[in-house]
C-alpha cells in the first residue's frame, strides 16, 4: 500500500504544479493554463477522459490520472476540528 501511495505522489510531483505566477497559484497541470478543479469539473459532468482530452489536445491521458490522484491525496488530508468544551 505504501509504495503504491509513493507512486500516486510521484505522479502529482511531476505532473501538478502550484505557482503563484500561474492561475492565482491554484494547482495545475504542468504549469499550463489549465487547473485540476477544471479537469475535474468536467469528470464530474460525465465527460470522458478521451474528451477532455480531444478538447485540450496538450493535455496526457497521465494528466488526468494526476488530477485524480491529487484530489484523492487532498481527500485524505485530515483536519481535526477543534470544538468548545
């Protein structure tokens, strides 16, 4: 399980990038004009891979297995709320 969560963190290393200079510093693909929540609205919206694809030709097929992994990277970011005694 550990090397396969390695894995799925190289893959957003290399594939999402966050500058300030880019998109308002939200997450990316490549450092292209192009974010994961964007991606992902279109997968959430029943576009196929293929045509987000066919509609970004400068886009991966990897790119779009990036945008997954990083939202189930961020999914997993546990935040304890702290609540009054």
């Amino acid at each position: 399980m550990q090397s396969l969560q390695l894995g799925i963190i190289f893959l957003c290393m290399v594939r999402i990038t966050i500058d300030p200079a880019v998109m308002s510093g939200k997450p990316c693909i490549r450092g292209l004009r192009v974010t994961v929540a964007n991606v992902l609205r279109q997968l959430a919206n029943h576009r196929t891979p293929a045509e987000i694809l066919a509609s970004y030709p400068y886009l991966e097929a990897e790119d779009i297995d990036a945008c997954l992994a990083y939202a189930a990277l961020r999914v997993e970011d546990e935040e304890l709320a702290v609540g009054a005694a």
